[in-house]
C-alpha cells in the first residue's frame, strides 16, 4: 500500500521466528487431543475390518462431486482476493493469483499453519505490490471467513432440535443457546469491519494508543502489524466492496459445505446426515483446522471424528475414514498441483519459508 509500512520491517515481524517457537506448542496441543480422545475411546477396540469396509464402499460419484466442488473454491478465493486488492492493482492477473493460491495452500499442507504467508509473498512477487498491502488481504480474507463460518454455524446451532444429533435435551439447549451467542459475535465482527472500513484513522489511533502501553518490542512489531491492516482494509470503504466480499465468502463457504454434504452422500452410514447437520461439523472442523501439523493435519481430523462420533452416533472407524477423506479433499489434494508449479516456476520451499528471503524485497 503507498505511503504505509516500511516493508522490510513488516516482512520481519510477521515472518519473524515467532512461529517456530509457537509451533511446538501447536503440535503438543494436538497430541493431548487425540491422545484424550484416544483414551476415552480405550474400552472399544478399534475395527479395522470395519474402516476398510468404509472406504471400500464410498460412492465414487458423489466423491467426485465433493472434489469438483472444494476446487471451484480456489477460484472463488482468487476472485474474492482480486477484489481485495483493487485500490492496489485494479487488474492483476488472474492466473498469477490461481498459481500462488495453489502454492499457497500447498505451503500450507506442508509447512503449517507457518505456509500462510506465501500466498500474499507471492502475490506481492508477481503483481509488483506491496507485501504489507498482501499480509492485509490476507488478514481481511480470515476475517471474513470467521464471519461466515460463525453466521452459518450459528444459524446451525440455532436449529439442532431439528437436526440429526445424539445429545439430551440438556446439550440441545446449551447449544442453542451457543448458536444465538454466535450470533451476537457475527455483529462485533460486522462493528469491527464497518470502523475499519468507514473510519480508518480513528481506529488505526485507538489500536496505536493500545499497544503502546506494552513492552517496546512487543509494541513495535504491532504497530506495523496494525498500521498493515488498516492500510489493506481501502477496498471495505465502498458499500459495493463490502457487499461483495460478504456475498463472494458466503459463496466460498456455502460451496465447502456442500462439499461435505457430497461427501456424506459418498458413505451408507452418513448419507443421512441433511443440510444442518452439515453446518454444524462444518463449523466445528473449520475451527478444528486453526491446528495444522505440517504434513500431517491434525486438529480438523480429531474435529471431525469427535462431532461425528460424540453428536451424530457414527461408528469410529466411519467416522475415522470419513476425517481422512474429508482432509485429503480439502487440502492434501491440492498438494501434487503445487508442487508441479513450484517447479516449474523454478521455486525452491527453503527460500520461500526463509526469514531473509522476506526481508530482501
């Protein structure tokens, strides 16, 4: 973005080795969930027979729908980040934003939740834009995801008397009472966004007034982290931007549950599981994915596994392969994509995930 952060030092503070030393903690979080699972599960002898039989019998056609589906949502992020970078780049190219969106996400798959950033650094590259610009993006794009994701798992909650789940009336209650909770964050997201966007200055000095009260290295790398944001944030100063990106994420987000639906029609065992129930382990996975152990995934498998076993009833080993294919859908296939254009693009994964190599734009 002109005239905002010194890039180099935006670079440094948010791929900073912070996330190194966060990421064992991520990692053991991960482990003593599962493991607790795991535990509670002692008394029940798990049936590979049974699991293999899940995957066997999947129906390969509403498979097929299901991974039709989470690509177009590639498309769908790359048209929603087109929009975001408007005040920066009017008309960048669609396919460089298609082919740093697959790395990205191949990043991702690979490296964590630390793979996050090569998606705006790509972005930056190629469309010859700031990087702080990108990061806003970035930040913009999750934020609105969590809008949606809370707007649609509300709205689920607030249905689960009608729903297919296994709880007591107790559970329902709490749960519904959740729902509407939801609701209620879904409009300070909303508030935030609208302050953002309508008036930027005011909130850029009410965060840079926050933030000085803390420790001084602490406070300067906030300081350009906020400073980014706020200076990403021009496209939602338009009404029509922010119909759009709250019409595009919605799209993207309703595409993914349908994705999962498809994929419940793929099993005998969850193809009775209607457009709620989908909602719900939607909303629970999403926030179950915030946990992602390079290469391995982890928190959205343990997510799907325990809402689909805890609420709905479903066997473990159903539910156990339906978590891996729901996982390999919504990120391991994207995965040979990447790698194919990486090299060919002549990339290499060390200097893209390398501290300097940041810094150096």
């Amino acid at each position: 973005m002109p005239g905002g952060v010194d890039i180099s030092t935006e670079q440094k503070t948010v791929a900073g080795g912070g996330w190194k030393r966060r990421l064992p903690l991520f990692f053991a979080l991960a482990v003593v969930a599962a493991l607790a699972y795991l535990w509670s599960q002692r008394d029940k002898a798990f049936q590979w027979s049974l699991f293999l039989k899940t995957l066997a019998a999947v129906d390969w056609l509403w498979l097929s729908v299901a991974a039709v589906l989470i690509a177009v949502t590639y498309i769908g992020r790359v048209i929603r980040w087109r929009l975001m970078m408007r005040p920066v780049c009017p008309h960048p190219h669609f396919g460089n934003l298609l082919e740093a969106t697959i790395i990205g996400f191949t990043a991702i798959v690979l490296f964590g939740r630390a793979g996050e950033l090569v998606r705006p650094y790509l972005i930056a590259q190629r469309e010859k834009v700031s990087f702080s610009s990108q990061l806003a993006a970035w930040l913009l794009e999750r934020i609105y995801d969590l809008l949606s994701v809370l707007v649609l798992f509300g709205f689920a909650l607030s249905r689960i008397s009608s729903s297919s789940t296994k709880v007591g009336p107790t559970v329902q209650m709490i749960l519904q009472v959740g729902g509407h909770m939801v609701g209620v964050l879904c409009a300070l997201c909303l508030a935030v966004l609208a302050v953002f966007g309508l008036f930027p200055e005011f909130a850029e000095n009410r965060i840079l007034a926050v933030i000085q009260v803390l420790p001084a290295r602490v406070a300067g790398r906030l300081t350009n982290f906020a400073r980014a944001f706020v200076a990403g944030t021009g496209s939602t100063r338009r009404f029509s931007f922010v119909f759009l990106l709250v019409l595009y994420t919605f799209a993207e987000w309703l595409l993914i549950t349908f994705c999962f639906l498809s994929l419940f029609r793929a099993f005998p065992a969850t193809a009775g599981l209607g457009f709620t129930d989908t909602l719900i382990v939607v909303g629970f996975v999403a926030f179950g994915s915030a946990i992602q152990i390079p290469g391995v995934g982890g928190g959205m498998q343990v997510a799907t596994i325990l809402i689909l076993t805890e609420l709905f009833g479903i066997p473990l080993e159903v539910a156990t392969g339906v978590a891996i294919l729901i996982w390999i859908l919504t990120f391991v296939m994207v995965v040979p994509f990447g790698l194919v254009l990486v090299v060919r693009g002549g990339l290499e994964w060390r200097k893209l995930m390398d501290n300097k190599s940041l810094e150096a734009e």
